[in-house]
C-alpha cells in the first residue's frame, strides 16, 4: 500500500534528474565564468579585502576534497537535497502532529 501522495514520487523524480544533471550545471557555469551574485557585489563594493572568510562549511565551493569537480558537485547535490527533505520532512511531520493536537 502506498503512503505517500500522488506528487510525492513525481517530485522525487524530478529533483533525482536534476541531481543527476548536476555535474552539467556545474560545468555550463564555469563555461560562462558564473560567479555567485554576492561575491559580485563585494568585488564591486571593495569589500573583499575587508570580509573575514567563514572557514565552517560542510562542503566549501560545493566540492569534496579528494574528488573532481563533476563528482563532487554531484555528491553535494545528492548530500544537499537529502538534508533539505529531512529537514522539511521533520518540520512537516512536527506541524502535522500539532495541528492533530
């Protein structure tokens, strides 16, 4: 017997191809010198001699040291989105038991 809802598996199935083309994001953007907007605005602000690097990150520059780029990209997305739906999932699963209530 199923459990989940009817868009459940689609959605599934969507992030699962966007998972997979991960690697081809990650290569168009560096094809096309992408830069994270932020990072823009400091260089153009002169902010980038002045800011303090954050050195706590789960995986920096979305990369896993010891891997390529593609993989690591590909293995940051997979860690990302796993993180992303059971947080969700959790907060989902907390409402619902307090709406019950």
């Amino acid at each position: 017997m199923n459990t989940f809802p009817d868009w459940f598996l689609r959605a599934l199935a969507a992030l699962g191809v966007l998972i997979v083309l991960t690697p081809v994001f990650g290569w168009a953007a560096q094809a096309v010198g992408y830069a994270e907007p932020l990072e823009n605005a400091a260089k153009e602000t002169g902010a980038v001699g002045s800011a303090d690097p954050v050195q706590i990150a789960l995986m920096p520059e979305y990369s896993v040291s010891g891997l390529n780029m593609a993989t690591g990209t590909l293995v940051s997305a997979v860690v990302g989105t796993a993180l992303t739906l059971l947080i969700a999932t959790l907060i989902g699963q907390l409402l619902a038991t307090r709406s019950d209530a």
